[in-house]
C-alpha cells in the first residue's frame, strides 16, 4: 500500500514562472563575473595557469606542469579551457576565453536541474493529492512550477556564487552531477538519451578529479533503478553499472585515484564543518531537511532518493576531506530538487518568514553595497571609505558608466520584485523562492559591477607581480623553489615570466631568486643579495622577497 502523500496543490498554484522572469534571473546569476577581471588566487588561477600553459605549449596535455613542476590537474577540465584559449585568441582575451566553457557549463547546470525536477515531479509518487470534487493541480503544470522551483532554489544557494563562478575542475564535476541526476529522473520517459548521459556523466567525472563520487553515484544509481516500479528504470540499471564500470576503467587509465583523507575527529573540525553547511546550504539546506520529514514514508521512491543520494554522497566526501567546500559543492543541485519538494508540503507561516528574512536582508546587503560604492567615489560617507583605504592601499576606484547603468537596473528590478511579491499572486506554488533567488542574484550583480574593480584589485595577484617584475627585468627565468602553485602560475600568466620551480635554493640556476615567507623576511641565502620585498596589498603577512646572484648586475 502507498504511503499518503503530503502535497496539497490546487491547479491555480501550479502556476508557471513566466519564461522572461525565469531567464533574467539566470542571466542575472550567470553573467556577472564573467567579463572584466583577472583569474582570482588559489584555485582560480592556479587552474588558468595550467590551461594557459598547454595552450601556449609550455606543457603536455596530460602531465601539465607549472615552472617545471608536476601539478595536480585534472584532465577533461584543463583540456577544456587549453582549447577555448586556442579557439578563441586572439579575438577574447585567454582569461575570458578559458572561462566561456565553464559559464556555459553553470547554464547547463540550472538547465539539468530544471529537467531533472521536471521528470521527478511527474512520477506517480510524487504527484499531488486528487481532490474530492477536482481542481487539484495538472501533472504537467505541476512539475513545471516545481521545476521552476528548483532552479530558484539553487540560484538562492550561497555556496555556488563564488565556487560557481571560477574556472575550476569542481564546475565541470558540478555539471556532471547535476547531468547523472537528470539521467536517472529521465529513465523512465527518455531511455536513448539517459543511456547517453549517464555514460557521459560519470566519465566526465571521473575524469575531471573526482572519481571516487563517480563510483559511489553509480553503485547508488544502480540500486535505485534496480528496484524501481518503472520497467524502462529497470532496465536502465544495466547502462548505469556499465557506465560506474567505465568510470573505473577510465580512472586507472588516467591515473586519477588519489587518496584525500583529511578528516580529524575533533570537536573544533566539527564544529567548523556545522557552520561551512549552515552558509554553504542556505537556504536550500532547511528546505531539503523539510522535504525528507515531511516525505518520509517515501524516501525510496524515485523524487526522493535519487536527488538525496548525490547530497549524502557529497555530504560524506566534504567530512572525509575535512570540510572541503568543493565537495560540498556537488550537494547543491540535489539540494535544489530535495528544497522544490518542499514547497507543496510549506505551511503559510514559514512562507511568510522566508520572505520577510529575505527582503530585509538582501535589501540591507544591497545598501550597504550602494554606500560604500558611493563612499569610493566621493569619500562620503567617510568610514566606509576609510575603511576601503585602508583593507585596500593604494586602491583608486575607476568609474564606469555601463556598470552603474547594470546596478541601477538591477536594483530596479529588484525593487519591482518586491512590489510584485507583496502584491499579487501569492498563490504560485514557487512564491517562497523568488525573494531569496532573486536577493542573491541582484547582490552578485551589484558585486560583479560596483565593486568589481575593489574585488578585483584585492583578489588579483596582478599589482604584486606588476611590481616584482620591476625587479625581475631582464633576467632569463626566475627561480622560486618551493613555491605554491597559485603564485607561480601568477608569475606566468601576469608577469609573464619564465619561472623554474624546480629543486631547492642552492640547486637555482636562474639569476633571480623569490622567496616567500610569511610574517618576516627569510635570510639572505649565500651567494645571493636582497634586491627588493613586497607584499600583496590585501595580505600584509605573506612576503617575497626578490634576489640576484652577487655575480649579477
């Protein structure tokens, strides 16, 4: 016997998000970031560095280095932008080159995960209850507003703006995810192209630095259609393990199995985790915690457990790595399924308080964004500007009159947006979602123009290697032994300068030597005299320090 079902939806809440609305709100999340500025620290430009490298043929394809040295990179990801550089220059700069695939891959993303949704929405289990007299909500119409649901669920989550935006290996994975799970939800109505992406899938990322999720997924992938109700599911169940099989096969061949454990059993790790999911998953996390109580006497069927296998799966590998926020990161389009669920079972009071929350606090983060931008510009009001003088020395804040015309509309829009919120239509089934999708993509907007030349100032290696390489010219190479990764690939990429990362100090053949050291400057090796020392400016405490042999001018 079926467990009851929760969802009461009648057929005028099933209302469709208008299709003009639905696209803005991409547009708005996607774009911003993606034109004009540099590749950010760490990850971000470690990752173009490598892609620039194979472009230009500086490397090999499939043992990239960085100044010699071996570096952890992915396949398919690196090969991916190397190519769209190679496509795409000399017309786009190879920053905005490289990072074309992956915003086309973010768009894809929320496009799996509206499908993913959609199909979910449509199997049996999880239609809604049939009313005594009728007027209970059409299938389709259902699984669309639920759809349009989830894409707004995910939009809204914090944890995706920055990771989402960077030219990574975890963006490609996050594609992939979110392809497996509209592979699994697509079984039962488009077998031929299911086959096609779940093979894909789990190849992609198997071979774009997370092979042992690849396995996981596919094993659970296996189980739940194994036992599904759906015969063409069934049947799907062969094509899934054939695919985890595949994704093994290719991870041997590439050499991809690393060992990541990172877990320390302490109450600090903890309690650090806690709070990385309270930021990271808001605010699909609470809703997707609603969706399994309030549905929990239907946790096995398909709309359920396919969406929160891949969330418990992430969720494991983010504690197994020590609270690694790029695997996290593989939770949130299951997040954004799970949360959608959520909507038909949300009581009016809890509505009322998701919107409340986010109209306030998106209205205070975008003022405050307007004030110090304000406060950049003109130095009033005069805190805030100081404030910005000092996190950020030497810093002139450059006007541009098409951003500002972007941020006022957005705003406008968004003003709009709350009018229409209070106003009408309080029936649609996603009306908890526009608020908190719509305040995070109106505060990205405003970040990626008013504040993009601050941010991109404070999180761009660009002015540190434009001064080192005051210092560094005319040399031949410059050595920095030791080096970590994301500021050898800024020397590359900015300076551009041909670094040799190899060996040790006493080993250097280059006739200039850097050196980093964190709080105070490291002696002087033998052999070598101190020419200069900077600091990022946003980061008073990492230190390098610049060299010539004694027997150079």
């Amino acid at each position: 016997m079926n467990a009851p079902n929760p969802a009461l939806v009648t057929q005028r809440a099933a209302e469709r998000l208008p299709r003009l609305a639905l696209l803005l709100f991409c547009a708005a999340w996607v774009v911003p970031g993606v034109f004009g500025r540099d590749p950010w620290r760490n990850a971000d430009v470690t990752a173009f560095g490598v892609m620039s490298a194979i472009a230009e043929g500086r490397t090999a394809w499939f043992a990239p280095m960085l100044g010699g040295v071996p570096v952890d990179a992915p396949v398919l990801p690196h090969a991916l932008g190397a190519f769209f550089i190679m496509l795409l220059s000399p017309l786009l700069d190879p920053a905005l080159a490289a990072r074309m695939p992956f915003a086309i891959l973010l768009a894809l993303t929320l496009a799996c995960t509206w499908y993913t949704t959609f199909h979910l929405a449509r199997t049996d289990a999880a239609l809604p209850v049939a009313f005594a007299f009728g007027g209970e909500a059409a299938p389709i119409d259902y699984a669309r507003a639920i759809a349009d649901a989830a894409v707004l669920a995910l939009i809204a989550t914090l944890g995706v703006l920055q990771l989402g935006h960077e030219t990574t290996p975890e963006l490609v994975q996050l594609f992939a995810t979110s392809l497996f799970l509209w592979s699994l939800a697509a079984a039962p109505y488009r077998l031929a192209r299911a086959r096609l992406a779940v093979v894909g899938s789990l190849l992609i990322l198997a071979s774009s630095g997370a092979p042992t999720l690849a396995l996981v997924f596919g094993a659970i992938g296996t189980l739940i259609c194994a036992r599904s109700t759906y015969a063409q599911a069934r049947a799907f169940a062969w094509w899934v393990a054939g695919a985890t099989l595949s994704a093994g096969l290719l991870s041997a061949v590439l050499g991809a199995w690393e060992w990541r454990f990172a877990l320390a059993p302490t109450a600090a790790q903890a309690v650090q985790i806690a709070r990385q999911w309270i930021w990271f998953m808001w605010p699909t996390g609470p809703l997707a915690l609603w969706t399994v109580w309030r549905w929990r006497r239907q946790l096995l069927n398909r709309h359920v457990s396919v969406p929160l296998a891949t969330v418990i799966s992430a969720m494991v590998a983010n504690v197994w790595m020590g609270g690694n926020d790029r695997a996290l990161l593989l939770a949130l389009p299951g997040l954004a399924v799970l949360a959608a669920f959520a909507l038909p079972t949300l009581r009016r009071s809890a509505s009322a308080l998701i919107d409340w929350f986010s109209m306030f606090f998106f209205t205070l983060s975008a003022l405050t964004i307007w004030v110090i931008y304000v406060a950049m510009h003109t130095g009033v009001p005069a805190r805030p500007a100081a404030n910005v003088a000092k996190l950020a020395p030497g810093f002139e804040a450059p006007f541009s009159a098409f951003a500002l015309v972007v941020a006022v509309a957005g705003t406008l829009l968004w003003l709009a947006l709350l009018r229409w919120r209070t106003g009408r239509y309080r029936h649609a089934l996603w009306k908890s979602l526009v608020l908190p999708a719509g305040g995070v993509a109106l505060c990205w907007l405003l970040l990626m123009t008013l504040w993009l030349p601050l941010l991109d100032y404070a999180r761009s290696a660009r002015p540190m290697v434009d001064r080192l390489a005051r210092h560094t010219a005319g040399a031949s190479c410059v050595a920095t032994p030791g080096m970590n990764p994301a500021l050898v690939a800024s020397l590359e990429v900015f300076g551009p300068l041909r670094v040799d990362a190899r060996g040790t100090v006493a080993a250097a053949r280059c006739p200039v030597l850097l050196l980093v050291t964190r709080g105070t400057r490291a002696r002087t090796p033998p052999g070598w005299r101190l020419v200069a020392s900077e600091r990022r400016s946003t980061d008073r405490s990492e230190l390098v320090s610049v060299y010539r042999r004694t027997d150079a001018r």
